[in-house]
C-alpha cells in the first residue's frame, strides 16, 4: 500500500495579524511547519502551535525563511550562505525551546518560501541549510522539493531527508514550482488537486504547466492552511487519498 505524509505550514500569524486556520486544519495532517518568526510567527504563536500539535498528535518541524516579515519570506534575499546557516540555526533552535518545553519531540526541518525555491536550485544554499540542521540536530529529516539541491546536499552529508511534493501548486517541466506571479501558479480547482496528488503517491509523476510529464518521488505533501477553502481543501485531500488506498501517515 502507498503510504504518504500530509504536511502543512502552520504557526505564520504574528502580534495582530491572524493567518491561517491552524487548529481546524491540524486534525487532518500528520506534520507541521512551524514558523520560526522571520517571515511569520512571534514567540507566542511558536508556543501556541506546538502546543497543538501534542494536542492533536502531529508532527512538529521548524519552518524557517528569510528575515522578511514584510515579504512574508517570498521575496529573494542575497544573503550569503554563512548567512543563511546562522539564520537557519537560529530559529530551529527557537523552535526548540518551545518543543522541548511542552514535551513534544522536534522530527523535521522545512525552509520556507524564497530561501526554500533558491536552495532547491543552488547547491551552496542548499548545503548551507543542512549544515545548520545537522550542527543543531543531525537526527532531524530535512523535507524539501523533490529532485532538488536541497535533496543532493543533504544526501552527501549523511543527512536524512524526504521528498515534498505540493497538492496546490503548478511544477514547471525541470521539476521547480511555478512563480506564484505567473498565471496558473496554484491549482485552484480541488478535484484536479487530489487528482494530481493521488497519481503522484501511486505513479511518481505530475504533469507540468506545459503538459509534460515530471518524475517525482512524494515523501510528503503539503498543502497550504492559509486559503478561505483550506479546511475543506485539506478535508477533501486526505479523504481522496485514503478512497484510493493510500495510507496517510508520517514520513
């Protein structure tokens, strides 16, 4: 039976501002990104998120971005891998704090939004990435884009990975993910979303934006708790998934 996790990015409210419907969706996934308060998140938030998470029995995993609350963490930063290694470190280890007071074991790394699409196609990055989770916590499973650098790197260094496929976005024909300011960037239509995620769990293939066919290997899906459909959206995946003899569980 094909086995797949359901991952979502969760914990991205801060100070006043409220997005996603963290604990609505939470119950329907079985691992969380958890902002780490650059692109999103505040301390207390970070708090509240891992707390939900042992409520429901979810996998905790940092989410960490670029230092760009502003951007939400989707614009590019050229900041160097030095850089980008010390920021990652830091918010793991935030995320850590609050793990590790509530009793809740911290089991993956996610980058988030532009640092996540830039090291997926630049190797220093990439490697930059692993080497802050495996200084922190070499026993951490980095979960990034399917047959990216991200993927190359953490293999030469020893370090566990899986695969991310995505439920709710276009893949150009190399296998990246569509520029969310071109026209056709998310799927929008649910039945083709679980469509495409069920043929990607059982056949290891999506199809690109142009009609090709892309290879891929889904370790994990993520699907976006952000949206005003989201819960139903998440709903409608995991219940797809299940009807076509996939079992959802943790990677």
């Amino acid at each position: 039976m094909p086995v797949i996790d359901l991952n979502c990015d969760l914990g991205e409210s801060f100070g006043a501002y409220k997005m996603g419907l963290d604990e609505e969706v939470l119950p329907y996934v079985t691992s969380a990104n958890i902002a780490c308060g650059f692109h999103g998140g505040d301390p207390v938030v970070m708090e509240q998120t891992v707390a939900l998470c042992k409520k429901y029995g979810v996998r905790a995993g940092a989410h960490p971005g670029f230092p760009d609350l502003a951007g939400f963490g989707r614009r590019n930063m050229s900041l160097s891998p030095g850089e980008v290694k010390a920021g990652v470190m830091y918010q793991i280890g935030a995320l850590s704090a609050f793990c590790k007071g509530a009793g809740v074991r911290l089991c993956h790394v996610k980058p988030h939004g532009a640092l996540y699409n830039m090291a997926a196609k630049d190797y220093e990055l990439a490697k930059a990435i692993c080497q802050a989770i495996k200084e922190v916590d070499d026993s951490l499973v980095l979960l990034a884009l399917s047959n990216s650098e991200m993927l190359r790197a953490a293999k030469d260094m020893g370090l566990s990975a899986a695969s991310e496929v995505f439920a709710d976005r276009a893949y150009e024909r190399d296998g990246s993910l569509v520029s969310r300011n071109r026209k056709g960037s998310m799927i929008e239509d649910e039945a083709l979303a679980v469509n495409r995620v069920i043929r990607m769990a059982k056949e290891g293939a999506v199809e690109a934006i142009d009609g090709s066919v892309v290879s891929i290997e889904a370790d994990s899906v993520c699907v976006h708790g952000d949206g005003v459909k989201a819960l139903e959206f998440v709903k409608k995946i995991r219940k797809g998934l299940l009807e076509a003899g996939i079992e959802v569980k943790g990677f």
